[in-house]
C-alpha cells in the first residue's frame, strides 16, 4: 500500500476493537485521525490530554504492528493512553515503532510469526508477564503474496505460507 493509499484510508478508517471480559464482548470505536502518516512525537501534549486517554490502565496486543494501517493502530492505543506490546516478524521497524512511542515502560516489541502456535502462546504470556494483563487483542496481521498474473504459475508454498498466516494465525490467536 503506498503512502498515498495509507493516508486516504487512515483519514476514512474506523477500527473496532474487541475486548473480552467476563463472557461479554465489549465495542471500542477508535476513529483513526491524521495522525498516522506524521505521528505526534511522545512527549505532545496532544498525546497526554486527558479527553484523549480512554484505554488508561488498558494492554493492548497488536500484530503486524510494524507497518500500515497495524501501525496506525498502535499508535492510536497508545495515544488513547494504553500500554501496547507491538507484535511483527519486522524486527527493525518493530522496534523503530516502539523507540517512536517512548519505549519502556509503555510499549514493547515482541519478535512473533503468528503461523506459529508457540510463538502466538509467548507472545500473550510475555505481554501478561511484562504489565499484568491483556485487555486488548487486535488480530490484524495479513500477508498479501507475490503478483502473480496467472493461477497457473502460483507457487504451492507460497499460498501455503498466506494461508498459514491470514486464515491459521488469526484462529490461532
């Protein structure tokens, strides 16, 4: 998705994120604003003004929070005030997203294919371990594939390697 693309869609998205607790499915709209593509740095105002800080006391979890509309998230979370563990196989921008935040105490980076059920089961016990809790588990992550013109030249592993990810991690989640 170019930048460009992002942005139009950033501007328009309203994510709903799912919260369980006690049998019961709570619904958080979060409207995503601007802010996104040219993120507020940590110490604005903005970002610690009291109307904004909804999610205080709340954990969040979001995979493939690395890059796009994921990272969007993350920082809406975190400006929303909750502490947000960033959850990718994109090691550096992980952590770029996660320096940009503030890092600690707040926001952690967690290195996880989510194709991987023990990586998904350490992922969810590091997050609890490291603030006590998991409020909020945003099931995001999503692997679009090479171009390929024609079906007929599409490589088995390569839509394996999709289906593990977009259809098996999101169950496994």
């Amino acid at each position: 998705m170019s930048k460009e693309d992002l942005k139009k869609y950033t501007l328009k998205l309203h994510h709903q994120i799912w919260r369980h607790k006690k049998h019961r499915t709570i619904q958080l709209n979060l409207s995503a604003s601007q802010s996104c593509p040219h993120p507020a740095p940590a110490s604005s105002p903005t970002v610690s003004s009291l109307s904004a800080q909804r999610l205080v006391g709340k954990v969040a979890l979001v995979t493939g929070g690395a890059t796009g509309i994921r990272e969007c998230i993350v920082r809406l979370l975190y400006k929303h005030g909750a502490k947000v563990c960033i959850v990718d196989v994109q090691d550096n921008l992980g952590q770029l997203v996660c320096e940009s935040l503030g890092g600690d105490p707040n926001t952690c980076f967690f290195h996880c294919d989510v194709s991987k059920e023990d990586d998904v089961r350490s992922v969810v016990d590091f997050t609890v371990n490291k603030f006590g809790t998991l409020d909020i588990m945003v099931k995001n992550v999503r692997l679009a594939g090479s171009p390929c013109p024609d079906i007929r030249n599409v490589e088995l592993s390569e839509l394996e390697k999709i289906f593990d990810i977009n259809v098996k991690g999101v169950s496994s989640e």
